[in-house]
C-alpha cells in the first residue's frame, strides 16, 4: 500500500464573510478522517486588501474590514492506496488502457500527460473533497449564522470532472506534482448593513473551528435548524422558516426541562411533562422556572417565542390568517435573534452570530 497526498481549490458556491482589524491570519484547519487519511483546510484570504483597508481608515475608531472568501484550498494525505490504482495513477499497469490528457500551462506551454482510470480511487478523493469543505462550510454557516452558505452537492457531475473544476493534482513523496486524472474527462459592495462588521467570521472564530475540528465535535444541530430558517425566509418560503425557527425552539425547551428535572422528579414522571404540547410546556413549566433561576426571558426574548409559537399555528393552518405573509425582514430577523438567544440560555450553548448576506468584495466600518 502507497501514500499519496491530492491538493486542491475549491471554489465555493456562496462566499464564507470575515470580519477582521490588523490581524488577517487564518491558519490552517487540519483533521484525521474516520478512514485515518488526514486532510487540511485553507481560506484564500485577500491578506493585503485586508491590511490595507484597515490602515486607510483605522484612525476612525474600532474599525473592522469585511471581505469574502471564495475558495478553499485542500490538501489531502491519502493513505493506503492500492499498488493497482498506484500503476494506474501512474499509466504503468499492464492490463488497462491508457490515455492522454493535452494541457497548456499558463505560459502557453502545452503539456501531455498519460493516465489510466481508476475510478475507485477517484470516488474515494471527491468525497473527501466534499466531506471536508462541507464540514466547514457547516460549521460556518451554522454555528456562526453564515445561512446564505450552499454545501457541495452529491451531484451527477462525473468524477472527472469535478477533480478538473477544482485543479486536483497529486504527487508520491516528494516527486514533482501532476494533474490528477482517474477517468475520461466529459465535456460539459452592494448593500450597506450599519453595525454588522464584527457578525462575520473572525480569527478567533476560525480558531474555535479549528479546535472544535480537533475534538471531532459536530456542528450545533439546533443552530442549523436557525440557519435553515433563514434561508427559506430568503427564498420566500416564510411559512416553513416559521416552522424551522419553532422546532429549534421546542428542541430547546425539551433540553431544558431534562436538564432542569430529571434529578428532581421519576424519569417516568419527567417523559409525561415532555409529552405535553409545546404551548403548555412553555406556560406551565418554562415560565415558572426562568423566574425562578432568573434567566431573564420574561422580560426579553418571551414576547418573540410567544409569537414564533402563534405564527407557528398559522403556517400548519395557512387559512387561518395572513400575519406570516406580512412579517417584514425587520420583523423576521428580530424573531430570529431573540429565538438564538432564547436557545442559548435555555440550552448553555453560545449563541450563533446572525450577519446579514453581503454583497461585494470588501467593506467595512466601526462597530
């Protein structure tokens, strides 16, 4: 068995947004996957952009610079490829056809290189391209509310064509980099936001990542529920956004009420309180207790749960009324921002930043 290692840029469907001062160094975000290949992950960052955007305006106060990030580079430490796809990557095994791809460098430089399919192996590395980009992409978009971000979808696009959309090439030990090729190639600033600089992506944030990457963690599944709300108030899909943004609130009342009472009543008694409607568990159990250990959500955020649960009722009974489709952005994202801070007391988590989608190459401003 061989060792290769694949690297890559992945150009990704909706750009990740940062937010940052002076210091525009994201590092590296490198992992072990479950079939013990390593992989690491890259921002291709506008470094110099960046710097020189905060020196021209940083003498107005606490000035952060906004960009976008619009490709990921990848590098992958495959291990245990077989001696047979080793030959085919190299166009040396005897039983197989070969091939030859015609490239021209950026000189205009044409280039042959001979290659043989393998398209085990080729599987294999676009779905480690995609598991990799998209945990991150998760982890963006859900855990720090960039909800405009798109996955790499499991599409028909062919092997080949994927690994030639992204550069992919490959190398042995310290042997000269090549295109890597495992089958027939198949031809086939906007908006102004005032006050939302510091809502992107920061190099703490992306050190949190790193280390939450580290530990293995996943993603928050509830702020992936918030996130998805979002994006199909976005679409203009408010009925489902409304019912997105109750789940993840119900999901957060059931963890709450476990935390709260499962060392002070039967777990029988506790499974009958849980089976009752979200609207009496609210009432009659969440109400109480947040006075009691003074959460603070009477006061706050009660108001936005009460009616994310009203608004809740219309979307499962559309003729009901019509108070959804009159819910202004305004409106929406109030009810969002309190649900995520009403899901972070009630659960521990650290509420998600909620940013706005931006528009352009770079921006910025104080906070």
């Amino acid at each position: 068995m061989a060792t290769i290692e694949v690297r890559c840029n992945v150009k990704l469907p909706k750009a990740i947004v940062l937010a940052t001062r002076q210091d525009a160094f994201y590092g590296a975000i490198c992992w072990t996957l479950s079939n013990g290949d390593t992989v690491a992950v890259e921002m291709d960052i506008p470094e110099d952009e960046i710097r020189r955007s905060y020196q021209q305006h940083s003498s107005r106060g606490d000035w952060w610079v906004n960009s976008r990030v619009e490709d990921l580079r990848i590098s992958i430490r495959l291990e245990n490829v077989s001696a047979d796809d080793l030959d085919r990557l190299y166009a040396r095994h005897t039983s197989e056809r070969t091939w030859v791809a015609h490239f021209e460098t950026s000189a205009g430089v044409g280039l042959d290189q001979s290659y043989q399919e393998a398209p085990e192996l080729g599987r294999r590395v676009v779905a480690e391209i995609r598991e990799t980009v998209n945990l991150i992409l998760r982890f963006v978009r859900d855990n720090y509310g960039q909800h405009w971000l798109r996955l790499l979808s499991q599409d028909e696009k062919s092997l080949q064509n994927f690994l030639d959309d992204v550069r992919a090439e490959w190398r042995e030990a310290t042997n000269p980099w090549r295109r890597l090729l495992i089958a027939v190639l198949v031809t086939s600033i906007g908006s102004v936001y005032l006050g939302v600089m510091r809502l992107y992506l920061e190099v703490g944030d992306w050190h949190t990542i790193q280390q939450a990457v580290a530990r293995k963690e996943e993603p928050s599944s509830v702020f992936a529920l918030l996130s998805d709300s979002r994006e199909r108030y976005y679409q203009g899909e408010p009925r489902i956004a409304i019912i997105y943004l109750n789940s993840a609130l119900e999901w957060a009342v059931q963890r709450f009420l476990r935390d709260q009472l499962s060392s002070k009543i039967p777990s029988e008694a506790l499974e009958k309180v849980l089976s009752q409607t979200h609207a009496r568990l609210l009432a009659d159990w969440v109400l109480p207790l947040d006075r009691t250990i003074a959460l603070g959500l009477e006061h706050k955020e009660w108001p936005s749960i009460k009616k994310i649960q009203k608004l809740r009722g219309e979307a499962g009974h559309p003729a009901k009324s019509n108070e959804i489709s009159t819910l202004t952005i305004l409106d929406f994202e109030k009810l969002v921002r309190d649900a995520s801070t009403a899901i972070a007391k009630l659960s521990g988590l650290v509420a998600p930043k909620i940013p706005p989608p931006m528009v352009g190459i770079l921006a910025g401003g104080t906070v």
